[in-house]
C-alpha cells in the first residue's frame, strides 16, 4: 500500500507496477489482511460460552500477558499508565520480554512454561485471536476404543446391506462376524457383544440406511428444504401419477380404478393437462401430455358460457389477436413447458417420453431419489383433488382402506371417458378460479389469487407466443413399433392391418428401418388403426381389416381381455372376426346404461361364441317386447332385436309350418348376447 487518496488506495507490486482500487472493495476481499498486525475481529462470544469456565479465565489471562509483552501495557497502549522495567520497548527486545514472561509465569506456578511457549501462543492469538488461546484437544472417535478390524467388518456389513430389502441389527452382525472369518481367519477376531455392536452400527449407519429404517418410502430429506419458485409461465411444470380416488366402470363393463396422470405450473398452480386411463399410464400418455399443454382447451358443449376464456381475468382480446383458436378455448392456461420436473418412473424415462420432450424443446429434471419435496406442489395438488372432486363422486373409495366402504365397487357409475369430461369442467369451474394460498402478487400480498387469476397478472411481464401442433405432429408423439410388410398386411397381436397403399411395398424391406422393418406407430388407446412412414416420408394410416365391426376406440386392454375371452379356433381370419365382432358387443354393453333402462350383461361367455335363450312363452315374449321398446329410439340393436322378437311372437301365434322346421326362428336373442348370422332371416326384415 503506497498511499491513501480520499476514497481510493494506490497499491505497489513486487515489480513496482501501481493499481488504483477502491477502499470499500479492498476491506470487502477476504484474503486482505495487514501483514505482521494481530487479527482484528469479533471474538466468538458464543463459542466461548460453551467453553468450560476454568478455560476461559486462562485464556482472558493469556490474552494480558501477551498485550504487555508486545506494547508493555497488559491492558493495551491506550490503557494508560507505566510499562514495568522489563517490559518496557525501548530497552528491551522481544526476545527479552518473552523470556521474563516465560519466567514470571513459571514463578506464579503456571506449569511447563517457557520461552517456545510464550512465542507459540503469541502466533495463535495473532491469526485467531482470543478463540486460538483455548486449549486444543484431538477429537475423540465416534467409534471410541472399539477394534478397527470390528469397525472395518461393521462398514463392509452395511455396504452390502445397502438397496436390498432391511434385515434385523441381529443378521447385520452375523454378516460382520463372517467378513471377519473370511478376512482374518475363523476366530481371530471376535466379534463384539449385541448391545456393544448395536451401538457402533448406530453410529456409523447412515440415519435413512439404518436397519430400524423402512427400505423404501418417504424419508425425511437430509438436505435443507427450499421451496420451489417459478416467476413465468411455462416456467417449471411437475408431473406425476397416482390412482384416483374413485372407482369407474372399465371398458369391459367390471369396475376398475382409474390412474390420473397430471401436469401443474408452479407459477400460476394451474392443472393445464390431466390425462385418466383405466389402467396405467403409458409413454404414449406422458407425450401427448406435452402436446396438451401448449394447445387449448376447447370448451365442451353443454358447459356453461362463463366458463369460456372470453370471461377469465385475462387479456382476453389481446390473446385472441395472437392466437384465433382461443375464440372457443376454455378458461384454462395455455403454457409453453421449458422445464419438466419428473419423478424416476418408467413411464416418464421411456425413450418415447424422453424423445418427445427432445422434440418439443422441454428440458427434462428428474427429481432426487426419496426426496417428495422436490415435487411438493404436485403431489399436494393430488391430495386437494381427491378432497374437493374425488370424494363427491360415485364409487368413491376413500385415501386408505379404513376409509372404504363395503359396497364401493357397486357404486361405480361413470365410465373412464365420463369422469374424465367431469374432470375437465371441474378443473375449469372449480380449480382455476379458486383462490389459492401460495399465489401472492407483490402489489397484493394480503390477496390469495386463483390460478387463472395469476396466469392473467404474469402474461403482462412474460408474454404469450402461440404454440401451433398439427394433427401430424401428434402422430410423431405416438409410440414406434417395428413390423415387416407381408403379402397379408402388417399382422400386430392377432389383428391385421391392410390397404392399398401397402400394395407395392409387401415382402419388401425398409429402405431406412433396422431389420428392413417398417415404422410402425401405434395409439394403444385405439388399436382400429396403425400409421405407417412410407418411403415418401410421411406417415399413412392403415386400418384394421375389422374397423368397420367396432363402432368405438377399441384399446389394448380391451382386446386383450376379448383373447383370453374367446377361445381361438383354427384359422386366422374366422378367430380375427370372432375377435372382432365380441369386441364391438363388449364396447356396446359397457356403455353407461340410462335410468330405467335394462342393463346388459357385464361379462363376455367364454365357453361359446353364440347365446341363444330358450323359447319362451307369450307373457315372457311381451315381457322382452316392453324391455326393448325403452331403448329402440336411441339404439339401432334394440330396434334390431325388438322387429325380430315380433316376427317370431307372429310366427308362433299364427302355427307357421315353415318356421317350425327352423328351430332358430323360435329362440329369442337376448340383447347385448353374441348371435348366429342367419341370412334368411335376415332378409325378412329388410
């Protein structure tokens, strides 16, 4: 340091170049010290407490001596007064008065003080001050005087122990004394007694891997909690899945528990995808959850006007003029994802998932292991869904077993598809405009906002930029499989696919596939139809040769549950058929029946593909008149079944000679039943 001019300070280097800096920004380094000075600074008046009292009088005590043996005052140079005679700086050095220290020091009975001594707690008090005049002893182990082979064997114990399922501390030291025999030899070491070995594993197990711990589960989390903040839109979204709460009627009639995957901004706290499927979730769900948030939500018929995007607390002209579809879009968020937060499961690290997040330019963050707070706004979002919709729902089964009533499964009235338009319009009615207690705006933080409400006050600093997806890109977001072309078709789980567009490319390879396979997409949800990349580049549907036998979106699940159903028989197109048309009766009878309307019957006959009831007399015959008359001006069967009963109810009245040499013309099908094809009597009806 050359020289001080106001606020600044000329410094000079060992080669003499000279540098101008600030005195503020000089004092705040932490490497400036003042070489050859004692250390200024705060004694640690805390620390100090916690020093036994004997100790730290010796060390105010040493604290005097060394003030008089460096400025001859025992109270400093500005405490005033006479230096004795053999302190006194300008006759003598320092060397002189560290050894009439040393010596006064021995004469009053301080043990094993000398000259060294007095210069090495000098140093101490130099660099720590008061804290460095505290004796110092060596930290005692945490494993105390226990042998070092013992504590050796007790770490390679739990190491071994570490990911598998937890044993007992009992079984823990049976594992240590066999690494003992197998490392020293049997009987050179011995292991310790139980309470003495329980004692060192607690100390040196790690407090979520002790043997008294659960394997698995939610533990608490040893770092520090920090709450999750985002200050946009699109932001950071969470993403999980659990099993809702209710129980619905699955696509082969029988009850089933739905599993909800959902998609929250932690910005605004709003649910801007939510996806249930009758079983779990699949990649090909997870993708087009992404497709989902940056779309909008259309608003379905029947709901109310209020809950259209024109009547949010948004700008709504001023979106509209950027972006026309949000003329007929719900009162929901449309958000651009930039960050997904992700637990580890398979559905969310599948490469379909992944590749379709590489796709749309959303970064993926799997959450740490064991740590549920890293995810905390989903996974209490869950728990407000299950309280505010879940419950007031049919079929309702409770968060835990004791909560469950006896007859739940037969409560279940809604179908999958149904409660999942119930849960649209509840998000949107319910969710988005209820004022949430973590959604705070610094001009108003006694307000709690509504998640719609947020997202309109945080469009103001970050914008809106249209996402645009066309009907081609939700194809890319399906899962790819790869099959052959063969003279027949692409052949996937029994069913057939063909077209003619397929003509010129059977028996041959793919150009670009592994394998000379072709890419394939499959929608698992509906399985009617395939898409196929073609050599042009573009992916082609392909129907199934059955299509027109089912009249609704078939899944997976459903035609799985048609196979073990239906017994096959010899020949591929017959069993494919049967498969078909029991697939279409399946779909037909699992929809949801209307008040006061016969229900069908819930499961498919496994042991014939055909059920005919017996003859039945003419009350039984008006009987089965008046059932279907119910349901002949909604459903075209109905009407089907109801003109075939009156042909035969006319037939037996009259003693038809012919229709007595048909034994089927006097078997009344019964409706939702798999029936024989008969041509003639078909033709009577025409």
């Amino acid at each position: 340091m050359a020289a001080v001019a106001g606020g600044s300070v000329r410094l000079v280097d060992e080669q003499g170049q000279t540098a101008s800096v600030l005195v503020s920004f000089l004092f705040s380094d932490p490497t400036f010290a003042v070489v050859g000075s004692a250390a200024v600074g705060v004694p640690p008046w805390g620390l100090m407490e916690s020093v036994p009292e004997r100790e730290r009088e010796r060390a105010l005590a040493w604290q005097r001596h060394i003030r008089e043996i460096e400025t001859g005052l025992s109270g400093g140079p500005d405490s005033g007064g006479m230096p004795r005679p053999e302190y006194d700086l300008q006759r003598t050095s320092m060397a002189e008065r560290e050894q009439a220290k040393a010596d006064e020091l021995a004469a009053l009975g301080w043990p094993k003080v000398s000259r060294a001594t007095v210069r090495r707690m000098r140093a101490r008090y130099r660099d720590q001050g008061l804290w460095g005049l505290i004796p110092r002893r060596k930290p005692s182990s945490v494993t105390g005087r226990a042998d070092e082979r013992v504590v050796a064997a007790a770490l390679e114990a739990l190491r071994r122990q570490r990911g598998r399922s937890k044993g007992t501390l009992k079984g823990l030291r049976e594992v240590a004394g066999q690494v003992l025999a197998d490392t020293h030899g049997p009987g050179v070491v011995a292991v310790p007694p139980p309470s003495t070995f329980n004692r060192l594993v607690r100390v040196l197990a790690d407090p979520l891997e002790h043997p008294g711990r659960s394997a698995r589960g939610t533990n608490t989390p040893v770092r520090p909690f920090t709450p999750t903040v985002a200050l946009r839109p699109g932001e950071l979204v969470q993403v999980d899945t659990t099993r809702l709460d209710v129980m619905a009627v699955g696509e082969n009639g029988k009850p089933v528990r739905p599993e909800l995957t959902i998609a929250l901004e932690v910005a605004t706290r709003s649910v801007v995808a939510a996806v249930l499927r009758e079983e779990s979730t699949k990649a090909v769900d997870a993708a087009l959850l992404l497709a989902e948030m940056a779309v909008p939500h259309p608003a379905r018929p029947g709901w109310s006007d209020h809950l259209r995007l024109a009547h949010a607390a948004v700008p709504y002209d001023r979106l509209l003029a950027l972006d026309e579809r949000l003329e007929s879009a719900a009162a929901r968020p449309v958000v651009v994802p930039e960050t997904i937060v992700i637990d580890r499961g398979a559905v969310f690290v599948s490469a379909a998932f992944l590749a379709a997040c590489e796709t749309l330019g959303v970064s993926v963050q799997p959450a740490p292991p064991r740590s549920p707070a890293a995810k905390g706004s989903v996974e209490r979002t869950f728990g407000s869904i299950n309280t505010l919709f879940a419950q007031h729902i049919a079929g309702y089964t409770g968060s835990h077993i004791l909560q469950r009533g006896e007859t739940v499964q037969d409560e279940a009235r809604l179908t999958v598809d149904q409660l999942q338009e119930l849960l649209d319009e509840w998000i949107t009615a319910c969710w988005q405009h209820r004022p949430h207690e973590g959604l705070r705006h610094p001009l108003l933080p006694k307000q709690a906002l509504a998640p719609n409400e947020m997202w309109g006050a945080l469009l103001g600093a970050s914008g809106y930029v249209p996402w645009p997806l066309t009907g081609d890109d939700y194809l890319e977001l399906l899962p790819v499989r790869w099959h052959p072309v063969t003279g027949r078709g692409i052949r996937i789980h029994y069913r057939t696919y063909d077209h003619a567009v397929l003509n010129e490319h059977r028996g041959r390879p793919s150009p670009t596939g592994a394998g000379g396979k072709w890419e394939v997409h499959l929608n698992p949800h509906d399985v009617r139809q395939v898409y196929i990349r073609l050599p042009d580049g573009g992916l082609h549907e392909i129907p199934w040769i059955h299509r027109d036998h089912v009249h609704a979106p078939m899944a997976e699940t459903v035609w799985r549950h048609i196979r073990t159903t239906v017994n096959q028989r010899p020949g591929r197109e017959a069993h494919e058929a049967a498969l078909a048309e029991a697939a279409d009766q399946v779909l037909r009878r699992a929809r949801p029946t209307a008040p006061g309307h016969a229900a069908g019957p819930r499961t498919v006959p496994g042991a014939a593909h055909t059920q005919l009831a017996k003859p039945q007399g003419a009350d039984d015959g008006q009987a089965a008149v008046r059932s279907c008359t119910a349901d002949a001006e909604d459903s075209l069967d109905a009407l089907e079944v109801l003109e075939a009963q009156d042909q035969v109810q006319v037939q037996a009245e009259a003693g038809d000679e012919v229709g007595a040499e048909k034994p089927g013309a006097h078997l009344v099908p019964v409706p939702g039943a798999l029936m024989l094809y008969d041509a003639e009597q078909e033709a009577e009806l025409w």
